[in-house]
C-alpha cells in the first residue's frame, strides 16, 4: 500500500469518526427535542416531525443533488469523501435512531450539549479534509451566482431554518435551536483555528500559476502574488499569499499538493480578516 493512498483511507476514518459523533448529537439531543440548528439536518427535523419522514433520508434527499450540481467546485478526491460521508451520516441517523434513546427530555441541555457534540463531531470531519453536509456548498454556488458573500449566505441558511423551526415547533424551541447553532459554530471554530479567526497559506512553488488559478476557480478565494528569491539557489520564485476561512485550511493543502506535491507550504495565524468573503470592513462611525 503507498503512503499517499494510506494516509488518505486514515483522512477518510478520520470523516466518518466526526460524522458518527455527529449523528450521536443529532439522535440522543437534538432531533427527539425538535431542536433544529440551521442547515441540512435542521430542516431535517422540522420535516421529520411535521411528516415522518426520516431524518436520514430527508438529508439525503437534499444533500446528494446539491453534490452532484457542485462536484466541479469541490473536485474530486473532496467531493468524494464529502459525498460518502454524507451517505454514511443519513444511514447512520436512521440507524441510530432505532436502537438509541435519547438522553435527556430538557431542551436547554439538549441544545448545549447537542451543540457541543455536534461542533467536535463537525471538526473532526473537517480536519480530515471532508464535510457532511451541503449546506456549505449551496452557500459556495449562491455566492457564484448571486454574490452574496459565503458567510452571509449561511447566516441566512441557518437563520431561515431555525424561523421555520420556530414556525411548525414554537417560537422557544427556536430559541434553542439558535442557541444549539453558536454553541456548534463557536465549538468547531475553537477545534479548526483555536481562538484564531482564519489562516494565512504562503505557496512557493514551481508550478505558482497553475496552482493560483486552481485556488481562485475552485476555492473562489483570491491570491496575490509576490516575487522573492532563494538566497540558497539564487533563483527567482514566486511567493502566493492566500487567505482562508478556517474550514478551508484542507481543502487549499490538498489542492496544492494535488499540482505539486514538493510546494513549500506555510500556514499562518490571522486573527481578524476584514474584507470580502470575511467580516465586513466597518468605520467607528458605522
């Protein structure tokens, strides 16, 4: 067996572990107490409780065409580990839910500990290169055509799932439901980037246009270029600075290495990005 492909069967177990955890938050907390934390899974919920239909299969339902419509953007070996863990976390919900009970009938202890579970379980996937919904994709494909910027498209996600919650539940199950979404997104935020806010990538290698091209058509992320030259070599090189959200940071490696496996590669701390694609670049006065 070669290195490359074991590492990438130990990035795989590494998703489907984060997708396991993730399926636990969903059957023991958060699905029983009708708490819906935005995204895919969340409305999910609301359907499962409004119709019966499976919590599994409504995910599936909805994640696997937006997979399809944008496995160009993820490529392959991405989209590929995206897509099987999205299989396996809507079986294993389904499955789960059969054979496990829920832990506890307190909506506020299901929304914090449903959110931490699900925030770790989240970061695992994503850490080894994976995501288990596509919830981030169809914000990646709206922003494309609509420009809206991708982390206000997943605000608005999240924000129109958890009014529907509130709409078919009550206006306090959404209420928890919110609060399940930050205690999540601040969780996986602390286990992607620690108390950082996004990362600074610095690429040198051979091949710089075709990888600045990649990371631009792929990621939608721009890259600026700076000339530099190896004091050990005496060779000019071009130096790419790329900045990235801190789900991001996987997908960028392996697209790098996926050109030129011999780049030198440095990952920096940001802690605050203003600009497009980021925070919003406000004056004191606004």
């Amino acid at each position: 067996m070669s290195s490359r492909l074991g590492k990438e069967i130990l990035r795989m177990l590494g998703v489907l572990a984060g997708t396991t955890i993730l399926a636990l938050s969903l059957t023991i907390f958060l699905v029983p107490n009708k708490i819906a934390p935005g995204g895919v899974s969340g409305l999910a919920t609301v359907i499962y409780h409004v119709s019966s239909l499976s919590v599994g299969f409504t995910m599936l339902l909805i994640n696997v065409p937006l997979f399809i419509i944008g496995i160009k953007r993820l490529g392959f070996i991405f989209g590929l580990r995206s897509l099987v863990a999205t299989i396996y976390l809507s079986v294993a919900v389904d499955i789960l839910q059969r054979y496990v009970r829920p832990v506890t009938d307190d909506p506020l202890l299901a929304a914090l500990y449903g959110g931490i579970i699900m925030g770790i379980g989240l970061g695992i996937a994503i850490s080894n290169g994976g995501t288990t919904g596509g919830t981030d994709l169809a914000a990646v494909l709206v922003h494309k055509y609509l420009r809206l910027s991708v982390g206000t498209t997943l605000l608005l996600i999240d924000a129109v799932v958890i009014v529907i919650a509130g709409f078919f539940f009550s206006l306090e199950l959404a209420m928890y439901s919110a609060l399940a979404l930050f205690v999540s997104t601040k969780l996986l935020d602390l286990m992607q980037e620690g108390w950082h806010y996004a990362r600074a990538a610095y690429i040198i290698s051979e091949k710089s246009n075709e990888i600045a091209d990649t990371i631009m058509t792929k990621m939608d992320r721009g890259v600026t270029s700076f000339y530099g030259k190896g004091m050990y070599s005496g060779q000019n090189k071009n130096i790419l600075y790329v900045i990235c959200s801190r789900s991001e940071v996987a997908t960028l490696k392996d697209l790098v290495r996926s050109i030129d496996e011999d780049a030198f590669i440095v990952i920096a701390e940001a802690t605050e990005v203003l600009g497009e694609g980021f925070r919003a670049n406000k004056g004191l006065n606004d």
